[in-house]
C-alpha cells in the first residue's frame, strides 16, 4: 500500500513538474475565482460560483447586481488558452478576449472578440451563420463544428502570437486568422462592430467569461504567455 501512493504521489509531482515546463500556468485552481473579478468592478458578482471543480454562472443567483462579464485580473498580449466549456440546454456564453477594462467601454464585447459557447440546436443565435459554437463571433464561421451535444465539455483553445488568430475545439483547428492587418480591418467593416470604437484594436487586454444570461460552466483554464 506504502508502495502504491509512494507511486502515486511521484506520478502526480512529475505530471505537475511537465505541465509547469509547457508554461502554462493556471487561471483557476477548482476551488476558489481568485485572479478574477467582474468587468468593472473590483469584485466577483454573485452568478459566479465554483461548482464541482468548475467556474458556474448561474443566474438564479445574479439577483440586481450579481451578474456581468468575469474577467482576469491581468491583461495578456501573445497568449496561448487553454479551457473547457460546457452549456445548458438553449444557452449562450462566450470567450472574450483583448478585453480593454475601461469606463467608457460598458460591456467586455465592445473591444473584445468573442469565440462562441453555444446550444446550437437549442438557441436562436444557432441559425446565425458566425453565431454558432466556435465561430469568431460575427466575423469568420468555424471550418468545420466538432462541438459537442449540450451538456458535454468542449475543450478549448485559444492562442494568438504575434497577430495570428486560431482557434481549436476538441483537438480541431476550426478557425484561422491574422488581427490588425487590412483583412481584420475588412471583417469588421462587415459586421455588427464596424462602428464600434475600439473593437478588435487592443493588442493587450484581459479574457473574459461571459454571462448572457444562461447557465454556463468553465473549468481547467491555464494560460501560456507567448
């Protein structure tokens, strides 16, 4: 018995000790929404639990005040993320990031872009082509859509170097771009935030989780700075 947790622990010491040579540190420790605050604001709103290891909104809490966009408490330039998501039956969240945390910005979506969380067969936004799971929101529709069914975990990331933009989803590369360049300008002249000052310009800023009303968990987040 001795021998089998002695095993054990040198496994668990040596699978830490790898995960800390990749560089990714992590955004959550499963207990606790440190490192983390609500978009303008100084603390966690109440919407925002930690549920089974994962970061829960959860709108039965949000009461007047407990709810908003959570963001990082640092901002990132050249970053790969890494998370997983999973959705309640006709929700809709959102990875936001080069969030620009500023008074005359109300809303993280108005500098950030967005990858899509998403029930596409329960939500409207579904039948939106670049509204579904994994696009880059209003701007490029995902190759192809590895998501999976509704309560399940997708796993994530995000890595964008230098002003390359991909996405991945469940081990799927479903988005590629470049950012600032005259194509990023050209995107967005022809979506939604094409008059929005700010939107897609900020070359450092923080991540966010969205809360757009419906239920919505997030776990397993780290971040490598690049």
């Amino acid at each position: 018995m001795k021998k089998y947790i002695l095993t054990f622990v040198i496994g668990m010491a040596m699978s830490t000790v790898a995960f800390a040579q990749k560089g990714f540190k992590p955004l959550f420790d499963g207990k606790t929404i440190t490192g983390w605050h609500t978009y303008g604001k100084t603390t966690v709103g109440s919407a925002w639990v930690v549920d089974e290891g994962a970061i829960h909104f959860d709108p039965s809490k949000k009461g007047t005040n407990g709810g908003g966009d959570l963001v990082t408490d640092k901002a990132y330039s050249n970053f790969h993320l890494k998370l997983e998501w999973k959705i309640a039956p006709n929700g809709n969240s959102g990875i936001i990031f080069y969030v620009h945390e500023d008074p005359k910005f109300k809303q993280t979506y108005l500098t950030g872009p967005e990858m899509q969380v998403l029930d596409n067969d329960g939500h409207p936004d579904g039948k939106i082509t670049s509204h579904r799971a994994g696009d880059l929101y209003d701007m490029i529709q995902s190759k192809s859509e590895p998501v999976k069914p509704v309560g399940e975990w997708n796993k994530v990331e995000i890595i964008s170097n230098k002003g390359k933009l991909t996405f991945i989803l469940n081990g799927v590369k479903i988005v590629e771009t470049t950012m600032w360049d005259d194509n990023w300008k050209a995107l967005i002249e022809k979506s939604k935030f094409k008059t929005w000052e700010g939107f897609g310009t900020y070359k450092e800023g923080k991540i966010a989780l969205q809360d757009h009303g419906d239920k919505v968990w997030f776990r397993n987040i780290s971040i490598k700075e690049l």
